[in-house]
C-alpha cells in the first residue's frame, strides 16, 4: 500500500507534458506537367499548426517553406580580359546543386531566427548547401565566396533562384499559405518541399512534401529518344537538318 500510495504521489507531481505542436501540409498539385505551351505556373502550399497551446504561445508562428529542384551539376567561369579578348581563366564545378531553389517566408529570415539557427536548419540561399570541386577535394563555400555569389546570381537572372519575404500569409493564427513560382524553364524532375514552423526563433514542427515535374507529348518522346537511343537520335536530327537544308535551297534556288 505504501509503494502503490508513493507512486500516485509522484504521478500528481510530475510536471505535465508540453504541447508538442504538429504540422499538416498539403500542396495544391503535387504533379505538374509541361507541354509545348507550358508559360509557367505556381503551386499553393497549404498548412496548419495543430495541438497548439491553449490561449496561444507567448511568440506567434513564423514559417518558411524552402523548394529544392532535382541535383544536377553546374560548372561557373571566371573570364577576363586578355589581349583584348575575354577568356576563361578559372572555373568551379558545383556538384549536385539543386537545379531550384525558392525559399519564402512570412518575415525577413533575420527577424525569424538568430545566425547559429539559420545556418544549423539551412535556412534563406545564403545557408544552403553548395558544394564545389575544388581540385580532388568538395567544400560547401562561405555566402561571400566569388564562384558561389556569381552561382546564385546567375540562376537567379533565370528565374531558378529566389528568396522571398512576407510572401507566406497566415489565414489564421495557425493556418497559412504559400505560393511558389515556377517559371517556364523549370527543370524536371523530383522537387522537394520542406515547411518550418518558428516560434520565438527556435524550431517547434516541420513538414516535408514530393512535387514531380515531368514533360509530356511530343517533347517527352523526342527527350526519351535522346537520353535512351542516343546515336539513332542523333543520325535522324542529322538527315533533318540536310533535308531542311535541300528543300531550302530547292524553294528558294533561282533559274
């Protein structure tokens, strides 16, 4: 009796649980396919905090939701001016960069989380991970490094890259939604789409959902033939082009 009275007594003493919050997301398509009039599109991100504190958190909620496009590898070059000519004259190969990039947030980064956070959960373009070859070795490389800010604006100028403030709103105190842009150079292929939920700069819940973007008709077939019967593929567009070339010179011959 008394060990069974000692453990009621510790059970009515021992602090009670805290809220664990939990993050529902849901996209507005989780497939997108381009044909030959596809001029771009956006997808909807569609969220909700549930178990949240009863009254509400002394911090209201911050998100960001970052999109990351398929791994490819890129190489930047460095050109300069020699003897009146540009050239070459270095270059890093970035490998396995995502090919996309968006990261939005209801709020600037800065005021959602400190550098230690930020730089710890990849947090905004300057924290993500760019790896370089450098000779025989890979690094990720500081956000001020020459090769990587010339990355960024590159892809950026294309539309591939952005960081965007205050472009997640929230419909209520706990439900919210983002748009994410894709132009129409999008990269096919497997996105992923990670949702962070923020409170009082420090990581509460997080959610990770799949977007596929694929080809479809005529332009899926002619890239299939490309990528799986490489040389039939090339020995046709080579038999196009001189047949192009002999019914140009037939049209427009003069007598």
């Amino acid at each position: 009796m008394i060990a069974a009275a000692a453990i009621v007594v510790a059970l009515l003493l021992a602090p009670a649980p805290a809220f664990a919050e939990r993050l529902v997301t849901s996209l507005s398509s989780h497939h997108v396919q381009i044909a030959s009039n596809f001029t771009g599109t956006e997808i909807a991100v569609f969220g909700t905090v549930d178990n949240a504190p009863p009254g509400g958190r002394d911090a209201s909620y911050d998100v960001v939701v970052t999109a990351l496009g398929p791994r490819q590898s890129f190489v930047t070059r460095r050109k300069e001016r020699v003897l009146g000519l540009w050239v070459n004259v270095d270059s890093r190969q970035f490998v396995e960069a995502p090919a996309y990039l968006a990261v939005l947030s209801n709020r600037p980064l800065a005021e959602i989380a400190d550098d230690d956070v930020r730089r710890r959960e990849r947090l905004g373009i300057a924290y993500v991970r760019l790896l370089q070859r450098i000779g025989p070795d890979f690094a990720d490389t500081v956000a001020d490094d020459a090769f990587r800010q010339a990355f960024v604006r590159i892809r950026g100028d294309r539309g591939l890259y952005r960081e965007s403030e205050r472009t997640v709103t929230f419909l209520t105190d706990t439900v919210f939604r983002a748009t994410i842009p894709l132009p129409s150079n999008v990269p096919t292929g497997n996105y992923d789409v990670e949702v962070k939920v923020f409170a009082g700069g420090r990581l509460i819940a997080q959610d990770l959902a799949t977007l596929i973007i694929s080809k479809v008709g005529f332009e899926q077939y002619v890239a299939n033939q490309a990528r799986d019967n490489a040389l039939l593929y090339g020995v046709t567009v080579a038999l196009m082009a001189l047949a192009t070339g002999w019914l140009a010179s037939v049209i427009f011959r003069r007598d």
